[in-house]
C-alpha cells in the first residue's frame, strides 16, 4: 500500500479500493509464494494504459466548452476491457481508477471473458439540451474511438450515460469507423441491444441478496428494504423487490431521500421512473404526489441525504461511492439491518465495512452484488458477435445463473482461506486468483 500511495499520492478512491482488496487476499499471498516473486501485486495496481483527453465542444448559446475525457485500460488477461462509462462533475483520475480496479474483479467473478477498465468525464448531461449531449456525445468519441473496439475494449453506460447518450456515442462510432460492430452495450433493442440490460444491475443486486439468505433458509418475501438512489439501479432494485414480495420504503437522489413508511408500490415505482427518467426531476417531488411520505433534504455536507436511519431488514445502496459511513452504520445495525447488498461501486467507506463485518451481517461488496450489469453486457457481446437476440427469458435465466455462481464462487473462496460466510473476502479471493494466474500464463506482460 505504501507503495501505491507513494507512486499515486492524493488519488484517495484508488488508494481505498486497493486496500480492500489487499487485506483480503493477504492470505493468498502467503499461501502462494510465485505471486510475489512475479510482482503481482505491483503490476495488478498499475494500468495497462491510462488514456486522458480534451473534450471540446459547443452549447446552444454557441459558447465553446471544454471538459476532459478518460479512458482506463486496467486488466486485459481474461479479455478484452469491459467496464462503463460516467458522465458526471465529480469523475477524475483517482475515480476512474478505482472504478477501474474494481471492475477487473467484478469481471472476473462472472465467468465470461471480459477483462476490466472504466472511463468518462466531467461532463454533467443534467440540464443539458439533446443538442448539447449530442455534440458533447460526438466530440468524446471523435477521441475516443481510436482506443476501442469490440476485441479491445467495449464501453458501456454507468452514472450519467444512459441509451441517449450510448446511442450518440455508437452513432459517431459507427460514422467514423464505417463499422455496424458491438462496440458498446447499453444499446437499444432495435439496434443491437440485449433484453434485460437496463435491469441488469439492480435485478442482479436482488438476485445475490436472495442467494444469500436462502442459504440461510430465508428469503426476501415480506421483509423491509432500505434502497438509496433513484438512477437505473435503485430502480430495477425497487422493480425486482416489489415482484419478489419484499417492501420497499425509500430511496434518495443527491438533493435528499424520501421515507414511505406504507411502502413503495408499483404505482409509485412507476412514478418514480417518469420522474427521474423522462422529467429527470427531483425526489421531492414525489412527496407532493404522495403527500404520507416524508422528503429528508441533504445538509449539504454529504450526509443526512441517505435513508439508514430507518428500521429494516435489508439495505441496498444503490447511489455512488461512499455514500454509508461509519455513523450510518452503527446506526443499521441498531436499527436491525441484518442483509446489505451493494447495488453501486464501494458505496461502503471502510469503517463501515468494518462496523457490518464485526457485527456478523450478511454483507456482499458491489464487485459481487452488483455483477449482473456487466454480466449482461457480456452477453449483449455474444449477441453481438453471433448477429442474434435471445429472448426475455433466456437472458434473465442466464442472469440468474451467473448471480448464483458468483455466490457460490465467493463462499467456496472464503471457506478455502479460513473465512466461512465473508463475501468480502470471497469475491477479492476469487476475482484475484482467476485474473492473477491468467497473467502468469500469459507471461510478464
């Protein structure tokens, strides 16, 4: 770790998100003396390549904008790069990095050959005409195009790129390169798109969450749930809660969370999508049409704006990174929370981990709970390649599969090295050992 510090300093994100996983496969390490003398380590942390470039473009009012663009090429040795990208003022290197890292892992653990990497920019689609996401939109892949492909690297959508802008993105793509190719998933269905994959990553946070309490002999029906965000993820999370039969009672955007104690129904879910997906409004909104729920505004500090404090049985961040400290996790604990499955990337500071892990919880980090996103992106690849799309059913069951295997995976790794039912230490073992012995076939590369 001093190592990464001193060579990266200042990129706090990636320093965490290399953390976790060092801790966890400390064990591994020890066990297997050829990783270290083969600097796994050294050359696990450090990108294959780091592309960062000028985004220049034009908005209504004909003013020249300039944003910056990134590209991280983590991990290629079970695939080409495979991992999103994310529109939003926040995203920089340390980010993307750790975005980055974590998906070499997340990758891994779904069984399909996709290695791992991220990118974006400082772009915010927030308030911006279709217009001015379009230019923008071009300008980005006018860059980046020379960097990917379908057998190098194949982007896909995260915070603040949905089909509008994948669809800008492939559609300057495909000008450029004279190419009808699948070079990037999160497409719609009429033009190369797969059934499920806006679901995808909230179906599949609910999926592990009901893995893991059936090997307990639980299940999610009737039990409360505590969900943050209402983006994609938070969305499909609430939509597969409700069919399952568990009750929903909150969800949040960056300006508060809302609390309805009567639970969140189908009728409201569909509220809530029109409002954030067509509208792209506020939460509080949602109060003004359902005046039994309460509206929290954010103190504006980057906290008081997540719901924990609430009594449930399960929680599903599904926000950003970060957003459940060490307060808000004493304070689950106290108020019952027994499950918590990771619906966004490293939403858990590491006091917190710590708080669920020593309080026994039932606890699944995002590279596990939230694989089903770009596990169905991999497959949206294999329709791609094959020039077919599989039915509703087929790339749901297939999604079920994956889910399942990765939390047999994660158990099988954790019961090998002494830690029996810890899905933190499971999904890093597992994820490290298939990546890392693919780079010792493959040479030092």
């Amino acid at each position: 770790m001093q190592y990464v510090v001193d060579k990266d300093p200042g990129e706090r994100e990636f320093h965490q998100a290399v953390s976790e996983v060092v801790e966890s496969i400390k064990p591994v390490m020890d066990r297997n003396p050829q990783y270290r003398r083969a600097k796994i380590l050294e050359r696990l942390t450090e990108p294959e390549r780091v592309i960062m470039f000028r985004v220049p473009w034009i908005d209504d009012q004909g003013e020249i904008q300039v944003n910056r663009g990134f590209r991280i090429q983590m991990n290629s040795a079970l695939g080409p790069y495979k991992g999103g990208l994310r529109f939003h003022p926040s995203v920089n290197l340390s980010i993307m990095k750790f975005l980055a890292f974590e998906q070499v892992f997340k990758n891994a653990l779904t069984t399909l050959p996709m290695g791992g990497g991220k990118g974006g920019s400082d772009f915010d689609p927030k308030g911006k005409s279709d217009m001015e996401v379009m230019r923008f939109c071009q300008s980005f892949m006018t860059e980046l195009f020379r960097h990917i492909g379908p057998d190098t690297d194949v982007p896909a959508g995260d915070i603040g790129v949905a089909a509008r802008e994948i669809g800008f993105l492939f559609g300057q793509y495909k000008r450029i390169c004279n190419q009808f190719t699948g070079v990037l998933t999160g497409k719609n269905l009429n033009w190369g798109g797969s059934l499920i994959r806006p679901q995808a990553t909230g179906y599949g946070c609910v999926y592990f969450a009901a893995e893991m309490l059936a090997a307990r002999g639980q299940s999610l029906e009737g039990k409360t749930c505590l969900v943050s965000g209402s983006g994609n993820v938070a969305q499909y999370t609430l939509e597969k809660l409700l069919e399952i039969g568990a009750k929903p009672i909150t969800f949040s955007d960056s300006s508060g969370y809302v609390y309805d104690e009567e639970g969140i129904s189908r009728e409201k879910l569909q509220f809530i999508m029109f409002l954030k997906t067509m509208r792209r409004g506020r939460v509080e909104e949602y109060v003004e049409k359902y005046p039994q729920a309460v509206y929290t505004p954010s103190n504006g500090n980057g906290n008081g704006n997540w719901p924990w404090k609430h009594r449930a049985y399960c929680a599903f961040p599904c926000a950003t990174q970060n957003e459940i400290d060490q307060r808000d996790a004493l304070t689950m604990v106290q108020n019952g929370v027994r499950l918590i499955s990771e619906g966004a990337n490293m939403p858990t500071r590491p006091e917190a981990a710590a708080v669920f892990l020593d309080s026994k919880l039932i606890y699944a980090p995002g590279k596990a709970a939230n694989a089903g996103g770009v596990a169905v992106s991999g497959l949206e690849m294999a329709q791609n390649s094959m020039r077919i799309s599989w039915p509703k059913e087929e790339v749901d069951h297939r999604l079920r599969i994956i889910m399942k295997t990765i939390h047999e995976t994660c158990l099988d790794a954790a019961a090998q090295y002494g830690q029996p039912g810890n899905y933190v230490m499971g999904a890093n073992i597992a994820g490290f050992t298939k990546v890392v012995d693919a780079m010792l076939d493959q040479g030092v590369t």
